[in-house]
C-alpha cells in the first residue's frame, strides 16, 4: 500500500483490495475531527472524502462513527487513551 502525506491536509491512498486503506481513511478523518489542523479541529462539511463505491461509503460513515461515539464514551480507542 502506498499512503501519500501532502501538506497537512491532503491524503492520497493507492492500494489493493484488503490492504487497509479504509483504516487508513477512518483514523485520517477522525483525527481530522478531533485534532484537526494546526489544531483546529474541523467539522465534517470540510471533509471531502472520495471513494468508489457505495458500500465503501457507508462502511467508512460507520467506521468513523464508531470511533467518535468509542471515544465520547471511554476517552480512548481501543485502550489507548485520547
């Protein structure tokens, strides 16, 4: 898999089916969301986000949901503390 960083704000990912570029893609957006750039967190009408597919689309809203609602409820994911 190849994960392009540019700037801050840009992601670029190019990879086979099973690689884990969804993953990639959720803990981008999330720490989009929570962290954001120079510290300023941003909300999802600033995101862009392009898949090829429907169910790409939906599995990755639920994905990052998940994450948020996991880190709203335990101030970590997956035990790791935020």
């Amino acid at each position: 898999m190849i994960v392009t960083k540019e700037i801050i704000d840009m992601l670029l990912i190019e990879a086979s089916a099973g690689t884990g570029k969804t993953y990639v893609l959720e803990r981008f957006v999330f720490n989009l969301l929570v962290q954001g750039i120079n510290s300023k967190p941003l909300s999802l009408p600033e995101i862009l986000v392009v898949t090829f597919t429907t169910a790409a689309t939906l599995e990755l809203k639920e994905r990052v949901r998940n994450l948020l609602s996991e880190s709203i409820n335990t101030g970590s994911i997956e035990g790791k503390k935020i």
